[in-house]
C-alpha cells in the first residue's frame, strides 16, 4: 500500500480518459515520467459477464506500472467481484468512477450520479475495499451542481470506508467538462482529511501543476487533457516540482520521434487495422498550432491508409523543418 504512496506523492498522474488512456499511451506518458496511469472507465458488469471486449481495457504490460483500473457501476456486489477480477488481472489499485456524467452511466445510478447518493456511494467503497487486497481510490466531482457540492462529505465517507487516496476532479458534473475548474473544493477536501488527495482539473502547463498543489497543499496532481498530444508535459512538471527548473519542449526530430513511437505502440498493441483508425485523433493532437497544420490535418484525412499517412507526416515535418530556418 505505502509503495503506491511513494508513486504518487508530489507527483503527475495521468487521468482515466475513455477512449484514450489505452496502454500505448499510458506508455509514451510514463516515459516522459507520469508517475502512475489509470485505464478507462471500465463497466463493472461488463468484467463479471466476461465480455471479451470489457477485458480488451483490461490489457497491459509489465512496463505498465503501477496501472489503476476504474471500474464502474452501482451496486456494491457487482462492483466488489468486478475490481476482484480486475485484480486477478494485473491492476495495482482500483478506482471508483464517481464522475462520469454521461446520460447513459449515469441513469443507471453510476458514474457522477453516486455524488447525489452518499449512501450508496459508501456501500460500493466498502464492498470492494473489504474483497480486494490492493489499494482502492475514489474519482469524484465537487458535487452534482453547483448548489450541491459535497466533495467533502463524500472524500470523509470514503476515508471512512478505507480508500487509500481520493482524486478531486474540480468541477461539477453538470459542468461536463467546459468552464473553469474550481480548485478551492480541492483544498477544503485536503482539510478534512488525511488520506491523500489528487487534485484534477485544467493542468495544461507545469506552472498549473505547482499552482495546484500551492493553493490547495495536495498530494499530487492528474493531468488529462493536457496531455494529449502532449505527454511532454509530465516531464516539465517533474522538472517544475523536482528542480524548479523550466518547462520542457522537445524539437522537431523528438516530436516525430514521439509521434512514431506512440504510432508503432498502437499498432504493436492494438494492431494495424484498429490503430489505423484510434491514431488519428493523437496525429491531430500532436500537431495542434503547429504551423500550416491544418493542410495537414486535411491531408491526413483523405489517407487511406498507413503508408500514405506516413507519408504525408513526413512530408509535414520536413516542411516545418524547413520553415524553422
Ligand atoms: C475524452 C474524455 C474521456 C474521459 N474519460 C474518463 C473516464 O473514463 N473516467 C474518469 O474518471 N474520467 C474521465 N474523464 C475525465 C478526466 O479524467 C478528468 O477528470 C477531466 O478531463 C478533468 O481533467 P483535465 O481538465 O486535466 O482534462 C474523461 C475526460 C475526457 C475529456
């Protein structure tokens, strides 16, 4: 248990992202020195029906460490068995989904609805942390709206029934993703307890990290969106937090070299047909404001395939490496 402290403690952790935390990009983000990655949310009674396609989130490598699952659902049984399988297959700590706002999760009584519903949201902490012997975390808002925030009472039930750590994710679950997040709910969370507390919630920039962690004196810090084609950005808030050094920006040749690696993963991993279509999201992200990058992007979008992609990827970055002199 105190192992996954130590990965956690003042450092960067890459947030569950559906869709997009798969291995391969937990991989290029440890490399840049994410302390600890989580998969997507992963549903609860997709793990104990067996559904092969559940288990696919499942996949991970022995480089893949410490990995947390989330898992989601809503009642406690179910959830128990499913982090218990979950365990058996190789997660180092499970986390608890309770802030998925999306209409289909949450009309079952999961997700960002269990913010609404204290007393099930501590059945479902205690069921799993009671069958599983692994660490258990909690992902929550600042509450459901803004007249209902109560990530306090939840962070207090939750430290109550045995979780290790919570994650705060600064808004609440009717703001989805769009404004500001509000970081004072991270701070008051950190008052009332003393299990750690991992702020989540608009880190864009190492700056953002070392400003959360001032103004709210939490453990660590999670970084989502700001990673995406970006996972640079670990290795600056390392540099931030560790050295107080500055901000860290690869050139052209290691941005295309990421861009490869992170590229030669998918296929690795999730083969070529699959990451044919799952890659290209990252080649746009990578190549966000990057000059004329939206005769790239339309480019890329007429390839069909994997070698003219590549192609025009090249292409791409000769014609900035040309233009940088
Ligand atoms: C595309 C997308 C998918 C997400 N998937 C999940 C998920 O599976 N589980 C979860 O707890 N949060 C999920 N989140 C929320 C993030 O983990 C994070 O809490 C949120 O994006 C705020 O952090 P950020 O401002 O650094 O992006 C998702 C967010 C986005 C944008």
């Amino acid at each position: 248990m105190s192992s996954l402290i130590d990965s956690i403690k003042g450092k960067a952790l890459l947030a569950p992202l559906a869709g997009i935390s798969n291995l391969p990009f937990r991989l290029v983000a440890r490399s840049f020195g994410c302390s600890m990655a989580f998969t997507e949310m992963i549903s609860a009674n997709g793990l104990i029906r067996n559904s092969k396609r559940t288990f696919e989130y499942l996949k991970s490598s022995p480089e893949d460490k410490p990995l947390g699952v989330q898992i989601f659902g809503a009642d406690p049984e179910v959830m128990a068995k499913a982090a218990e399988i979950a365990a058996g297959n190789g997660a180092d700590s499970i986390d608890i989904n309770m802030g998925c706002p999306v209409k289909k999760v949450v009309k079952t009584g999961a997700g960002a609805m269990l913010m609404k519903n204290p007393v099930q949201a501590g059945r479902i902490i205690k069921a799993v942390v009671e069958k599983v012997n692994i660490p258990v975390t909690v992902k929550i808002r600042s509450g459901w709206s803004r007249s209902s925030i109560n990530a306090v009472e939840l962070s207090r039930i939750a430290e109550g029934e045995g979780a290790l750590a919570i994650i705060v994710h600064a808004r609440t679950a009717d703001q989805g993703y769009s404004g500001v997040a509000d970081w004072s709910v991270i701070g008051k969370v950190k008052n009332a307890i003393k299990i750690p507390v991992i702020g989540n919630g608009d880190i864009w920039k190492p700056i953002d990290a070392s400003r959360m962690m001032h103004e709210t004196a939490c453990d660590a810090v999670m970084v989502g969106r700001g990673a995406l084609g970006n996972p640079w950005l670990f290795r600056g808030i390392h540099r931030l937090l560790t050295d107080n050094a500055n901000d860290y920006l690869p050139d052209l040749e290691e941005r295309r070299a990421v861009i490869m690696s992170h590229w030669e993963k998918e296929i690795h991993f999730l083969g070529e047909k699959i990451a044919n279509k799952t890659f290209r999201k990252h080649l746009l992200w990578y190549t966000r404001g990057l000059e004329n990058s939206a005769q790239f992007r339309k480019k890329a979008s007429d390839c069909n395939d994997k070698e003219s992609l590549m192609n025009e990827l090249n292409k791409y970055f000769n014609f900035l490496r040309q233009s940088e002199h």
